[in-house]
C-alpha cells in the first residue's frame, strides 16, 4: 500500500511521529525518536537526513 503514496509522504509522517512523542514526554531526547522514525518509516537516505536536520534545527531554536 505504501507503494500509492505520493513521494515525501513517509517524511511528513516521520516529522509527526517523532513531533507526536515529543509533545507526549517533552524531555526525551530527540536523536533516538529520529533514529527510531528513520527504520519505522524506512527512508530513504535522502530522507533521513532531512529528518535529522530538520530536528537539529529545531531544537537550536528557542
């Protein structure tokens, strides 16, 4: 079924499983949610890596 997505679907459902987690236990570290979203919603590598920087950038924010 994941094949009918359109492209970048699984990034956007990454960002609100790992946004999701953290506003369910706002103390936890963010760098294992990603790890853990990159193998659940198996990215690309292209992907994960916007994944990542997309949540070290937030983090940097205030």
């Amino acid at each position: 079924m994941s094949d009918l997505l359109p492209d970048g679907d699984e990034v956007r459902r990454a960002v609100k499983w790992v946004s999701d987690n953290l506003q369910d236990e706002p103390g936890q570290p963010v760098s294992p949610l990603v790890q853990k979203a990159i193998f659940k919603f198996n990215l690309s590598p292209r992907d994960a890596d916007f994944l990542i920087h997309f949540f070290s950038q937030r983090k940097d924010e205030p």
